[in-house]
C-alpha cells in the first residue's frame, strides 16, 4: 500500500508531458516491484537462503506452471483493450481510454494490496485444518474491500471529470465519460482478486483461477472487436466491464462451491445504503461553481464522513471491528507514551 501511494504521488510530480515516458516507467516498476524487494529483505529474518543437504525443485513445478498460467492469462486480457484499441483506431483514442483507465487501477490496487496480507495466514490455517478459522478470515477479507470498492466506485462516478482534469490536464475532458463507463470494475475486480488469488491460490485451486480468467479474456477479445470500431475507447471500456464482470460471475459460482456466499453478501446491503450521501453530496456540489481541486476535497471529505457515520449508526460489525483495532492502537491519556 506505501508504495502504490508513494508512487501516485511521485507520478502526479513528475510525469508532465509526452516526454516524461522514462518516468513513467519508473513510476511503474515502483509501484509494482517495490514492495517485493522490502518483502526479500524482510524475509531473511525467517528464512535462511544457505543451502542445506539437497534442493527438491520436482514437486514445486506444477504448481509454478499454475500460478504462471494464471499470470499470463490475467496480463493478457487486462492489456488487450489498449493493444486492440491502437490497431483498430488510433494514438488519441488510446490516450485517452489510458487516461480513464489510470486511476481506476490505482483505486483497484489499494483496494486489493491490502488483502495480499491474508495468503500466508490462509495458507496456514488450510495446513493445520482449521476450516473454522480460514472461512471467517476469508469472510473478513471480502468485507474489507465491500468496505472501500462501494464508495470508491460511486466516487469516482460523482468526481470523474474533476479527477481527469487534475490527472491527465485539458485535452482529456472526453476521458471523463470513458471513467465513468469504467468505474464498475471498482466493483467487480477485488472480488475477483479476493476470490481467485486470496482464495483459491492458497487452496490450491489454481485451475478454477484460469477457467474465470480465460473466460474474461475470450469476453474482452470479442467484444473489443465488436464494440472499438464503432465506439473507440469508450467501446473498449463497455468491454472491460463485460469482461471483469464475466471474471466476477465465474468466480462466484465457484466460490459457492467451498464458501457460504449468502453469509459473505448478508450486510452487503449496508454499503449502498451508507454510500448513498456520495451520490447526495456530489450531485449537490456539481450545481456549485466553484474550483474543481475545492470540489474533490469537500466531496470526499463530507462523504467519507457521512458513509462510515452511517455505517456506525447501523452497527456494521466488521466496521466496529475495525474501529476497535483503531482505537486500541492509539496512546491513551496517561500512558507513558
């Protein structure tokens, strides 16, 4: 999570103009290599990377071409859309579908980056046999991103044009549209990623991960082909939704399998009703002439705290869960701290 923030910020810095394209890789690379370089630090104080008798690398193959299956069949169609929009249209609509597109994966990665925490605890559990304890941690790990995905998606909706303009500059207003066709993935990709990578890699249930994300492939594929020649980048957006959404289908029927989902989705309902202010708030300020960084900064304020005010008044158990972890964290009066 610290570095997809450091990298959000190092990108609003530094990459200006079309010229800027060596910093934007770098931005990249950090926001997705960096963590795993703090994680091979940290891990020499529980691993010890001598060698000790002989290497056993037999058994440890398949389960490697699984996950590297599943990577490429994931990269594959979350690239698609901007590969196919360059050979179909053109440079332009391709910036500006990238320029809606951005934050969206941004918002998707603070989301998920915190639930990667749970693979080792699931993975532990599931090996000592403790069903119990792994189905509630799972439980907890889908609550936390209905938690964060309604409000971001209902505000990234409200605060499209605004977040373009701030993101991308004059020149991508037609983006705004685009982000807002886009912002359903909000939705529907952290439960996918809770679903197949929190949950079915540490039971070993790879191939269920392949068959939904070669399902959103094929989707994207032909709908692309059907959708950019006419629609351009807001095509390819119609497309990525259908396509993430296929994902997110897939994997709740095979979820059904090993977990009770109607548990999962009981209090569901209690995030739309929270987040309904978003719509309230933004809808009211749209009407208010006034800067449009003022407009972001007062939306996401008042709406932040009227949706966790109304989760507390409907005592949403996993929101006074965490509440209480929170304030237990904090220094109290007296204390020598």
């Amino acid at each position: 999570m610290l570095f997809q923030v450091i990298a959000l910020v190092i990108m609003f810095i530094t990459v200006r103009d079309a010229d800027d394209v060596v910093s934007y890789a770098f931005v990249t690379m950090l926001a997705s290599s960096g963590s795993y370089v703090l994680n091979f630090i940290n891990s020499r104080r529980y691993i010890d990377f001598r060698k000790h008798g002989k290497w056993h690398f037999r058994g440890h193959i398949k389960p490697i071409f699984w996950l590297f299956a599943m990577a490429v069949s994931i990269e594959l169609y979350t690239v698609l859309d901007s590969t196919m929009l360059g050979f179909l249209k053109d440079d332009t609509a391709v910036g500006i579908y990238t320029a809606a597109v951005k934050i969206n994966k941004i918002v998707n990665s603070l989301i998920t980056s915190l639930g990667v925490v749970l693979i080792p605890r699931l993975s532990y559990y599931i090996g000592i046999g403790e069903e119990t304890k792994m189905k509630e941690l799972i439980n907890k790990a889908y609550q936390f991103v209905f938690m964060f995905s309604v409000p971001a998606c209902l505000g990234l909706f409200m605060l499209s044009d605004e977040i373009v303009l701030l993101f991308s500059g004059s020149g991508f207003e037609s983006a705004g549209f685009t982000m807002k066709l886009l912002t359903p993935i909000v939705l529907v990709i952290p439960f996918s990623v809770v679903t197949n990578q929190q949950t079915f890699v540490p039971m070993g249930k790879e191939k269920l991960i392949i068959i939904s994300t070669c399902t959103g492939a094929v989707t994207n594929f032909t709908l692309n082909s059907i959708l950019i020649p006419r629609f351009a980048e807001n095509g390819a957006a119609i497309a990525t939704v259908a396509a993430e959404s296929a994902v997110a289908v897939v994997c709740y029927f095979n979820a059904k399998r090993t977990l009770k989902i109607s548990e999962i989705f009981s209090g569901y309902y209690q995030y739309w009703i929270a987040a309904i202010p978003i719509l309230v708030i933004g809808g009211i300020l749209e009407q208010v002439q006034m800067n449009y960084v003022l407009r972001m900064i007062v939306v996401m304020g008042t709406s932040a705290a009227a949706y966790f005010g109304i989760l507390y008044l409907l005592k949403n158990p996993y929101f006074l869960e965490a509440m209480k972890i929170v304030k237990a964290r904090l220094p109290h009066k007296g204390s020598a701290d």
